[in-house]
C-alpha cells in the first residue's frame, strides 16, 4: 500500500494510492489477474476490463495488470468466506457447508475463496471469488499460505463492504444462526453455554485453539522467538473468526508476512514444536494470524472448548455449540471408522446409530441430510483424476 507517482501510462503523473488511480474517469487498480502475468511490454490484456501490458507494465508492480475496479459489493453486516483449493477432496464439503450455511439460516452472504489459475466446476453454481495461489509454492509447498494470501486478495479486490467478516473451515457444520445482528444493530456469537458475546471494532471473537500458555511450554517458547513484544497478548484460537473488517484489513498483510517469516527459519525450530501435539509443520498459518492480531493490539474474546461455539466432532461428547467441526478421525462402533480423507467419505456416511456419542451421531444425520439434498458429492467432472490433486 502507500502511494507513487507514474511517470508514464494511463495514469500519467497522477498517484497510486492503494494501488489505484483513476483513468478516463474510471476507477482502475493493480489486479493478479490468476494465470498471467504481465512479463513484457507486449502482454495482451487477460481479460475484459483489463488493459494490457504497455499500459501496466510502468504502472503496476509484481506482474499486475491495471483493470476497472470492482464495483462496490452491497453493504451488508455480516459476511462469511473460507479458502479451499480445486479438488475433489473439496468439492463435497464446499457443496454441503453451503447447504448447511443455507438451511441454518445464518446471516450474509457466503464466498468461496478459490486459489487457483482458473475457475473450477463448482464455479458456476457456488459463490467463488478467484485468487491467484500463493506465488512461491513452488519453493515451499505448504499451501496454507493459500489462506491469509487469498483473504487479502480479496479485501483488496472484491469491492466487498460488510462490517464483520467470519472466517469459517470448509470442515465446519452450520446446525443454527451463528453469528447475530441484535435488534440495537450489534453483533454477538451465539455459544453452546447459552452465552452471546459481543464482536465490535478491535474486538473480535474466536473459538479456544488447541494450544496453551504455559510457561515454558511450545506455546510460550514461539511467541517469544518470532513475536517477542507479543506475549501472553497472543491470543490462543482458532476458527471460526468473527472480525470487523478494517481490523482484518489492518493485519492481513502481517499475516502473511509473520507466516512466511516462521516457514523460512524451519532449520531452527525447537523439536517441541514438531511434536504431533502441537504441529507447528502445518499450524503455521495460524501463528501468523495471532501473531498479526497481537501486534495490532487486537484481542479477542474467546470461546470455550466445552460450551463455545463449535464441537469438535470426535473430541466434544455433549451437543451444544450452533456449529460442528469434522476435522477429526471418527471411531464409531462395530470397528467402523469415518474419516474426510477417505475418498468416499462424502457418500459412503455410517449410520448414525453406529456413533459414539451424540456429537457424532448429530455429524452423521448432517452428512446423509446434505448427500441427499444438496448436489452428488464426488461425482463433479474434473479436469485432474487425484482426490487430493489440486489445480496450482
């Protein structure tokens, strides 16, 4: 961000401010437009509403094209996203989470934020918004990185106006209204304990995360080495998010950059932070986020393991959170098991009766309800055979 003057171009000697300026009265910015970059002079426009090459080429900077600014999206008070990437271990839970949001009656609207080159096969029926993958996977291939690039992308870009931003996990279940405008215009999360806290600017709300603060502990011994003016202000979280959008806006580049500052400095990790129970080697994103909150002075109201606002499915025995999250291996009676990694997962669901407790069985009415109702899991056409393969 900040501003330049461009000696050349559409723009003339006018600033880019935000890296954006007006052209011919129009409203156009610096756009990663997936799938190309502008690389020479010559490059022809990518797409309608985007000049080409000989008028970005001076203008913008890291292979952006200059293209017409969105035009502002309706100002709405809540609005949910996730990030998932182009692959059939996708496509039944981005498909039964929108029927889940959809029959809970959650507030808002929901968007997918799609890291690929190119639209995939749910494009066309599910609220996507494009962004460019994380640009040095190539180099470091843990595609977290996905997540804080692609919610910048689209704070930056998609003309999106809501006040409150709930950052979700394609993983998670919607059973009822989650997230609440009241009456006097504020907004609370409904917890499982009957509570409903309050999210306002500079404080947002966020479920427990599986670490702790211990003294000495893997918890305590990161924030002092990558966000030593942090300290016990790092919050311990997780999703679901609930975030006023000018506090997302103001850390989400710090996101990005702390997760990138963690992942190159991997030679010198402490072996604690491996350890299975804490998990740095994937976690990390999350680090980034605490960290960035903590150094913007944001803090977070947190929601309890037992009585928040999501169960963990497999961990949680009691329901009553408005939400579940299947992130978990599940034993269900009889020596059966269920598991999201399983390549039938999304259709091939036990009978709720086989569960072992009521978490679980709760998981398992969901998923046969969403197989039957919303649209056939794993039998989109796509253009790669893997269940895990990704378009980059």
């Amino acid at each position: 961000n900040g501003s330049k003057v461009v000696d050349t171009g559409p723009c003339g000697n006018r600033p880019i401010q935000d890296n954006a300026c007006t052209v011919a009265g129009e409203p156009y910015q610096c756009v990663v437009v997936p799938g190309s970059l502008v690389l020479a002079e010559d490059q022809p426009s990518p797409r309608e509403g985007c000049l080409g090459g000989a008028e970005s080429w001076g203008t913008c900077d890291g292979g952006a094209f200059l293209c017409k600014a969105p035009r502002p999206l309706p100002r709405t008070r809540l609005h949910t996203v996730y990030n998932v990437q182009a692959s059939k271990y996708f496509d039944w839970q981005v498909r039964y989470m929108h029927y889940w949001f959809r029959k809970a009656g959650q507030a808002g609207p929901i968007t997918r934020l799609l890291s690929a080159s190119n639209p995939d096969p749910l494009a066309a029926s599910i609220d996507t918004y494009l962004s460019p993958p994380y640009p040095k996977l190539s180099t470091d291939s843990y595609t977290p990185y996905n997540k804080p690039f692609a919610i910048r992308h689209w704070l930056m870009n998609s003309g999106v106006r809501a006040d409150y931003i709930v950052i979700v996990d394609p993983d998670n279940v919607f059973l009822s209204p989650t997230v609440i405008e009241a009456s006097d215009g504020t907004v609370h999360v409904k917890l499982g304990n009957g509570r409903h806290e309050v999210v306002s600017r500079g404080r947002p709300f966020a479920q427990k995360g599986y670490m702790d603060w211990v003294a000495g502990g893997p918890f305590e011994s990161l924030t002092r080495k990558y966000c030593p003016e942090c300290g016990p202000r790092a919050d311990s979280l997780a999703v679901p998010i609930v975030i006023h959008r000018l506090d997302l806006e103001a850390m989400a580049g710090e996101w990005l950059t702390i997760t990138e500052s963690i992942r190159a400095d991997r030679g010198a990790w402490k072996s604690e932070w491996n350890d299975p129970n804490f998990a740095l080697a994937w976690t990390v994103e999350m680090y980034g986020y605490i960290f960035a909150a903590a150094r913007h002075g944001i803090k977070h109201t947190i929601g309890p393991i037992q009585g928040g606002v999501q169960e963990i499915v497999g961990f949680n025995k009691k329901l009553k959170a408005p939400m579940l999250h299947y992130s978990l291996k599940l034993e269900m009676q009889h020596g059966k098991m269920w598991h999201k990694y399983n390549v039938d997962a999304g259709s091939n669901i036990p009978d709720p009766a086989e569960a072992s407790d009521e978490v679980t069985a709760r998981l398992m009415r969901e998923l046969l309800d969403a197989r039957d109702h919303a649209p056939a899991a794993n039998r989109t056409s796509w253009p790669f055979e893997g269940y895990f393969a990704a378009d980059p």
